[in-house]
C-alpha cells in the first residue's frame, strides 16, 4: 500500500493528462510531418507511454 496526500494524488493526476496531452499533440504533428507512418508512430509512442491512442 502506498499512501499519499491528496494534493500529490492530484498531482499524479495532472501529470498523465499531461502525457496524455502530450500524444495528442504528438499525433497531430505526426499526421502533418509524418503522414504515411502516423498511425504506426502514435501507437508507438502509446505503447511506450503505456497509455491508449489518441483519438
């Protein structure tokens, strides 16, 4: 079990939609720099961040 104040749970919080964020706007730079390997690209960078793809 690991305990945590609130306010660092929060913080927890903010920081993956931070990553998340963050493969959003990857996904858009790739679609327009990177068209044809953008899927492959985004689903790289998910794996990775072990999060879902962006939609």
């Amino acid at each position: 079990m690991i305990e945590l104040p609130v306010d660092q749970v929060r913080r927890l919080a903010d920081a993956r939609q931070d990553v998340q964020d963050f493969l959003g706007l990857a996904g858009t730079w790739t679609e327009q720099h990177l068209p044809a390997h953008a899927a492959a690209v985004a689903t790289a960078l998910a794996r990775a961040l072990d999060l879902a793809p962006a939609p």
